[in-house]
C-alpha cells in the first residue's frame, strides 16, 4: 500500500510540473507566491457547508380550529438552478451540518421556522454557514468568497418587524394547497360534506378553496409589498444589503403578488401573460416563485378536463401541456420553461407517458439549457439484459448483473434488500436506518444491498450519491416490469425488505423496516446461526 501511495504521489507532482507552464488554454501564466488549491480546498469551493448550533427547536405542527394536526418534516430546502433539494429536520437535529453541492453560483436556502413561516437567503458556491436553530439569532458567515454587506442574512427578520405577520401571510402563499387544506379542516362541516360529494366534486371543491384563499391573501400581499419595498430600497441606499440580496427579496414579494393576482383571477389571462413575459425579460434573479406563477398560470388556463386517477379524479396533465404548446400567449423562452415544469406533473401522473411528451418537448423546445436538463431527467433508460434472469440488474459503472450471479456471490452472507427510488419519500427516510444497520451488522457477516427501481439511470445515480449509498451494493432493476421475481414476490410498493439467508434462499418476502427494532432482534438471532 505504501509503495502505491508512493506512486501516485510521484505521478501527481510529475503532472502538477508538466502543467505549471499553461491554464489549460494553451497561454503560458506567471507562478506567484500563493498556495496551490488542493483537490480539498477546490471541493470546498465547490459546496455549501452548513453548520447548525444550539439546541434543535423546530415547531413543526399545523393546528385547525377542529383539532386536526398536520407535521411537516422539512427543515432545509434548497431551491437550485430548477431543482430542489429536500432536508429533513430529524436528520438535521442529529448530523447538525448539512453539506450541499450546488448547480449554480448562488442558490435560495430556505429554513422552516414554522409549519407556514420559513426564511429564505441568498447563498453562494463555496460559504461556509453558521446557522443557530433558533431563528431569531443571526445567521453567521465563516468563509466565503463573496463579500456579503452587514444585514445579508438578516432581510427578513427586518422586514417581519416592520410588518408581523409576513412571515405567515408569505408562507400561506408559498404553499396555497396546504393553506386550502388548513381552511377545509377549520370548517367542521367541510369533511363531512366532501364524505358526499361525488369525484369530481371533490376535486372543484378544493379547487374553490384555492380561488377563496389567494382573494383572501392578495389584499395582505398588496400592502405587505409596497411596505416592504421601501424598507428594501432605504437597506440598498444605506449599502447595508448587496444588489444581488436587493433582486432577489424584490422579486420575491412581486411574484408571491403575481402568483395570488394569478390564482385569483383579478386580472385576465392575457393582462398576467404579459406579467410573466416582462418579469422574464427584465430578470436579474429568476427565483422559485417565478415557476410558482407559471404553474399557477397553467393550473387556471390549461388544466380542464377532469379524468380518473388510481381512486379519485385529477386534472389531466397531458392536456395543458398540449394547451400550452399551442398558446400564443407567452414568448420562447418562457413557454418553454412552463413546458418543462408540465412534464414534472406528467412524470408524476402518468410517468409511463412522460417520453412521449419529453420528445414533443426536445422537438419544440429552443433553450438548450433546458433541453438537456429535461433529457437528463425525464429519459427512461432502455438498457437490454444480456442473460436470462428472473431479474436484472445494473450497476453504478453500467455492469450487468443478474439477481442468481448476484446472490450465488454473496453466498454465506445474509443479505437484506432495500426496493426503494428516488421519487419515493418513505424509502429516503428509511435511508439513514438502513446505512446504520450496514455500520452495526457488516462484520457479523449481513450486507444491505440497496435496489432501485428508478426508470432513469440519472435520477437514480444523483439520489444514489446524495444518500451515500453508491460505493456498496447498489444496483437498480433493468426493467421491473418484465421481471418474474417483481411478480413473484408481489413487489407493487416500496419500500419494501426482502431477506435472504446464507444460502441463497429467500427466507422472508417482506421484512421489517430498517427503523423497525423488530429487524435488530431478527438479524440478532439469524446471525448467529
């Protein structure tokens, strides 16, 4: 090992010299006295470190006036270059850092105060965070290579004292489905009312929540934005806010506006397209409440027929995303935006269809940026098995393996298989018990073998990465469709756990949860053995 070691060190100074005399571009530069960034310190540069102090307090419960209860476990989102990534405040109470690569140069971080209430800042690639549980104290930069101004991190506590329940009125908008869902359970009669509405009364009813709230919200909004304008303008005059922190705040409480203005139907279609258009064409900071309005806007114009759906009734996605290709009502570059965000609601419906619509999407589209992100999203991978197999897998460097060679390997270990996907909220949770039983149990002689039945290599890849699962067995099924051991075993939900003994065979179909004791005291006495 040591002379490996040796090795590599000698070949990594022989290219650090063969270098020294160009950028990569073929122009000779000039040494100086500066330290080298290591491959640490780029990757450093390269992430959002966030290091959480004090003792975790999150009040994290929804309350109706009918005693109905509602728990949000977010703490942490990061809204990312159209992405998003998700941080559960179980988790964050526990590891108290959250480390974050992210897409783009800066990115919105959101933290949950509340089960509405939340604050949002304006971060950068390469901070590093000290951020208290508790929101009144000041969130505190470490390192950075971006020179932030006094208050940065500090807008929004300002602006809530100027008017005190913003924070709440600006996260009744943000999730208007979940402020819907909070006026139908304040209502005692209204559970018993849906009990008889047919389906697709169900569906209108809380359509007419969403209309009722945002007419409700939008006087407050109007009021809140033109008082909190000039508490931004005064920040940026005093130079106590960056210009980049100023755009964005602005932005934010214009959309939130627009988004209600939207749902509302204060204005008419056309008025609010060419809102949307302006706002596109005179960005400084395209946020998550610009999607919001476009969502919103699809939602209102090009969502109307009402179709089944598993047990209810849906809108039919697949018609406002032909609607919308149609509609002359937007310029290029925002329909196609509006059309990519269509196919995330196509990919969650029907996600069998999803190519369809993803190939009218690359035929139309003109942003390239956005082409490629939907290719790399929503592409279903047709990967053809090589060997007959009740299953096939695939693993992270593209090998094929089939579920017999796989165990017939791993013979005289107990292994215990996680199904689970990216898409697949339950299975994420459950994560972080299924790696502590890989920690407990590894040299006992029990391996976790973690199989995704994700249709893209990608998302599965990405997740993969993100819950430190893919330097073990991490595999995901070829086609699970066509699998005889899905239909066998009656795999129709996930997560689900399947354990197989020492020699080979399946000794249960459907096993505890990682978070379930029960499996800690199976695994005790199967081990044993």
């Amino acid at each position: 090992m040591k002379n490996l070691i040796f090795f590599l060190l000698l070949i990594v100074n022989f290219l650090t010299f063969f270098n020294m005399d160009s950028d990569g571009s073929g122009r000779p530069f000039q040494m100086n006295n500066k330290l080298m960034l290591t491959d640490s310190v780029n990757q450093v540069r390269n992430t959002i470190h966030i290091q959480f102090t004090d003792k975790p307090v999150f009040n994290n419960t929804l309350k109706t006036k009918t005693g109905r209860g509602n728990v949000r476990p977010l703490y942490v989102v990061i809204y990312d270059c159209l992405e998003q990534e998700l941080f559960l405040f179980d988790d964050l109470k526990v590891e108290k850092t959250l480390t974050y690569t992210p897409q783009s140069d800066m990115v919105v971080l959101r933290r949950y105060i509340g089960f509405f209430e939340f604050q949002e800042f304006l971060v950068h690639k390469g901070d590093s965070i000290l951020m208290s549980f508790d929101e009144s104290k000041p969130v505190r930069i470490k390192s950075s290579i971006f020179e932030y101004a006094q208050n940065d991190f500090d807008v929004e506590n300002i602006l809530n004292k100027e008017t005190s329940s913003v924070y709440t009125c600006v996260g009744k908008a943000d999730d208007i489905k979940m402020t819907s869902f909070k006026y139908f359970f304040d209502d005692p009669k209204e559970p018993t009312n849906q009990l008889k509405r047919t389906a697709i009364e169900k569906v209108k009813a809380l359509e007419k929540l969403e209309l009722r709230v945002s007419k409700d919200l939008l006087p407050c909004m109007n009021t809140f934005q033109k008082k909190l304008q000039k508490t931004l303008d005064s920040l940026l005059f005093c130079k106590t806010i960056s210009q980049c922190t100023y755009d964005f705040y602005k932005i934010k409480y214009e959309n939130l506006r627009l988004k209600l203005e939207i749902i509302s139907q204060s204005k008419d279609s056309t008025t609010l397209a060419n809102e949307i258009n302006k706002i596109f064409d005179n960005k400084t900071y395209i946020d998550e409440y610009f999607n919001q309005c476009l969502e919103s806007f699809r939602k209102v114009n090009y969502l109307s027929k009402i179709i089944p759906y598993e047990r209810g009734m849906i809108r039919d996605q697949r018609e406002s995303f032909v609607l919308a290709k149609k509609s002359q009502l937007f310029n290029p570059k925002v329909k196609d935006r509006l059309l990519f965000l269509n196919l995330e609601q196509i990919d969650i419906c029907f996600q069998n269809e999803v190519e369809t619509y993803l190939k009218m999407f690359v035929k139309n589209a003109s942003d390239s940026f956005l082409v490629k992100k939907a290719n790399l999203k929503y592409y279903q991978d047709f990967i053809v098995a090589t060997t007959p197999s009740n299953l096939h897998l695939l693993a992270l460097d593209q090998t094929q393996v089939t579920i017999e060679e796989f165990v017939a390997n791993k013979k005289g270990k107990v292994l215990y298989l996680d199904f689970w996907a990216s898409w697949c909220g339950p299975c994420i949770q459950e994560m972080k018990h299924s790696r502590s039983l890989v920690n407990q149990y590894a040299a006992k002689g029990l391996e976790v073998v973690f199989i995704s039945m994700d249709d893209s290599f990608q998302k599965w890849e990405r997740a993969a990465i993100k819950q430190s699962i893919n330097k073990g067995n991490c595999l995901k099924i070829l086609d699970p469709k066509e699998s005889n051991f899905i239909q066998q075993y009656k795999i129709t939900t996930i997560p689900r756990y399947m354990i197989i003994d020492r020699t080979g065979k399946v000794m249960n179909t459907d096993a505890p949860r990682p978070s379930d004791p029960k499996i800690r005291e199976l695994f005790d006495e199967l081990l044993k053995k």
